[in-house]
C-alpha cells in the first residue's frame, strides 16, 4: 500500500492514470455502439493493421515521436477498416472473412517491418516492441498528455453527435429519411474507431486494444436494454479497468499494462454475466426459484 501511495504521488503516474481513464471511457462509449452495430471484429483488425503504420513512421522520420507513430497508425488502421468495407460490399465474400484476411496480411505485414526496425541501428533503441501488449507505466509526459488530450476529443465528439450515432445504430433507413447524411456519419463513426484504438495502442497494445473495446460494452450489456445507461456503464467499466490494470503494471516497469487492464475488464464481465440484475446467470436462477416457491405458496403446496 505504501509503494502504490507514493507512485500515485509521482506527477507522470497520475498523467497516466488520467489518460487511461480517459481511454477506458471513450472505448467503452464507441464499443457499445460497434457492437450494436456488429463491428466488433473490425476494431480488432484496426489494431493489429497500426502496427505496420507504426512501423514505417519509424523509418521514414528515424525517431520514436509519438506523433508521427500515430499518424502513421492511423493511415493503416483507416486503410484497413475501408479494405475490410469495400471486400465485403464488391464481392462476395462476408465481412467476418475479410476482416480475418485484412487482419492476418497487415498484421504479417508489421511483423516483418518489426522486425526489420530492430536491425536498423536505431532500432533496438525504438521501444516499438512495447507497442505489442502496451507500456502505459513507460510512456511520458508529453506522450501520456496526448493520449489524455486526444482520448477527450473523442469523447466531446461522441457526445455531440450520440442521436444521430443512435439513429444511423438502430434504423439507417429512416436516418436517411429525416435527411441526415447517413454516410458521413458512417464515415465519422469508423474514424472516431480507428482513432480511439490508435491513440490506445500504446497504452493497451496492438494484440489486446480490441478487447478494451468491446468487452466493456459486452459487460454493459447485461445490465440495461437503455442505449443511454448501457454507454454510460460501459464508460465507467472501461474507466476502472484503464485504471486498475496500469495501477498494477506501475508497481513495475518491466510489467506491461495492456494484459492486466484486458484481466481487469474480463472480471468486471464475468461478474456481469454472473450477478447483473436484469440478466446474470445466477441472478435469473435466484428469481426464478423465489417465483416457483411463491407459486407453490399460492397452490398451498409449501407454507
């Protein structure tokens, strides 16, 4: 207790706790709607498909700035996501193919440049390794403050847009109909995705970035049929679990932070799954068992 008091007292540890909180809400905000529109997959694609942008903005530039990383990021994660699209909309393989073909060719592809990045002189040096299963505890301030900064963006943009983003979720069709520019939010929607799993890769890592994404949307929904309340839920247990799993990775350096915030995720689930009032497994079992006795009260079978 007296080593996590004084990490927490450390000015970078609460930039990176801020900027994990930051990136836990908005992936679970953005997750709730990709799994409602079932796009679940294509987060995971987006992530693996960063890497080999990552890759290059190392070698053209030669340096490791953040900003360039994630430019570079971004580049091939929207390149994927509208492969992914256009496969599955001109021919006539389905979409749950194409991501797995877009996915396996970028991610292969980064690998190589990966690997080809640590031959280089100044490769070794890069730290783009951490970029695999993520180092919030490692990064700096600059680097932590853009995340924070660019996971707040984020979320001021989803909120502003949350009707039309419901409307275009539920019934496209009559989105278009009030007149409301159907693509675009299309468009608008998988940029905000390819930007929160970008802006969180370094944090989270390029292989676990997906589960951040959508299993606290998954937890959510157990607990509410309400859009409104299942994204705010979803949020609040991406927050916590940002937050406890790099509290934990901080307790050492060499500890990556992406595996115990996805553990930290995955025990906010099954406890959803099990206890949820509205849909846990035991929860319906207790209901049910009080509904049979209170039935067998009625008939005078039981006192």
């Amino acid at each position: 207790m007296e080593q996590i008091g004084q990490m927490l007292l450390a000015a970078n540890t609460q930039w990176v706790l801020i900027g994990t909180l930051l990136l836990g809400l908005a992936s679970g905000i953005l997750g709730s709607f990709a799994l409602l529109r079932k796009q679940s997959l294509i987060g995971d694609a987006v992530a693996h498909a960063a890497l080999p942008g990552i890759c290059i903005g190392f070698m053209l530039t030669g340096e490791r700035s953040l900003i360039i990383l994630l430019i570079g990021a971004t580049v091939t994660g929207l390149l994927a996501a509208y492969c992914i699209q256009y496969i599955a909309s001109a021919s006539i393989l389905k979409e749950d193919t194409a991501i797995c073909l877009i996915l396996s060719t970028f991610f292969g592809v980064g690998i190589v440049l990966l690997t080809k990045v640590q031959q280089m002189p100044s490769g070794n040096k890069s730290g783009l390794d951490s970029f695999i299963f993520g180092q919030a505890a490692g990064m700096v301030s600059s680097d932590v403050k853009l995340m924070a900064g660019a996971a707040a963006l984020l979320l001021i943009v989803t909120i502003i847009f949350f009707k039309e983003f419901k409307l275009i979720t539920f019934d496209a069709e009559f989105a278009k109909g009030l007149g409301l520019p159907v693509s675009a939010l299309n468009f608008l929607f998988m940029t905000l995705l390819v930007a929160v799993v970008v802006i969180g890769i370094q944090a989270v890592g390029v292989i676990l970035m997906a589960a951040l994404l959508i299993t606290p949307a998954i937890s959510a929904r157990y607990w509410t049929n309400s859009l409104s309340k299942m994204v705010m839920i979803s949020g609040l247990f991406g927050a916590i679990s940002g937050v406890i799993g790099t509290l934990i990775s901080s307790l050492d350096r060499g500890i990556p932070t992406g595996p115990f915030i996805v553990v930290t995720a995955t025990i906010i689930f099954i406890l959803s799954i099990l206890f949820a009032p509205a849909r846990g497994i035991i929860t319906l079992k207790i209901k049910r068992r009080m509904t049979n006795h209170q039935l067998l009260r009625e008939q005078g079978q039981v006192k």
